[in-house]
C-alpha cells in the first residue's frame, strides 16, 4: 500500500512538473497566478489516486513519462542550462522555499529522482504472494 501510494506521489510530482511548465507558457495565465503551485496540486492528487486506485501503472509507462518530462522541458525552454535552473526554482516556488539555493534545490530533485525510480523498480511482494 505504501509503495503503491509513493509510486502516485512521484507521478503527481512528475505531472505537476510537466504542467506547471507548459501552463507557465501561457502568458496570461502566468500573469494571474503562480503556475509553480500546481507541482503541489498534483502531488496530492496521486496520493488520492495512490490511496483509493487499485490501478497499477506499468514500467514502461513511468519510464515514458520520465522520458516525457524532460523532452517537454528542451522543447519549451529551448535551453538545455534551463533544465539546471527553472526545476530548482519551480521547486522553491512551488513549496515556499525560499531559502534554498539553486544547486540545493537540485540536489534535492535529484534525491526525489532516485527516490521515485527506487520505489518503481522495487519488487511488489503482494504481487508475487498473489500468483
């Protein structure tokens, strides 16, 4: 239950991220609110279907949507030195952060980075009991 649950939250980090980017493209949305609070938004909402979904997302979707994420990324910014800045401060943004630095938001991403991948490619033992 709490893997399942841990799977969603990073997909809802990963969903907040990717539309938090493009809805920040939009001026005049960008202009009334901060887009980075979707990051949270989306977040909550995969513990929510992460509590009450007994839908189970495969490997290969969450390694296209990891793959999505960062294409989006090049293809909005443009910039592949944007991908070293804009997560770090959509993160600060996102949660209040403020006191972070740059490369300590970062370091952070990358933490949350290999959390989530852990927690997707850890064996399910309810699944093989299940068999």
């Amino acid at each position: 239950m709490a893997l399942r649950i841990g799977k969603y939250l990073f997909l809802g980090l990963a969903a907040g991220y990717l539309w938090a980017a493009l809805l920040g493209h939009w001026t005049w949305l960008a202009m009334r609110i901060n887009t980075s609070w979707l990051i949270p938004v989306f977040l909550l909402l995969g513990a929510v279907v992460g509590l009450l979904s007994q839908m189970d997302v495969s490997k290969t979707v969450f390694l296209s949507i990891e793959i999505l994420i960062p294409a989006a990324f090049l293809f909005i910014y443009r910039d592949p030195s944007a991908m070293t800045v804009i997560p770090a401060i959509m993160l600060r943004e996102a949660f209040g952060l403020r006191f972070l630095s740059l490369l300590q938001g970062n370091v952070f991403i990358i933490l949350l980075l290999l959390i989530g991948n852990l927690l997707w490619f850890w064996p399910d033992n309810n699944k093989a009991a299940n068999l």
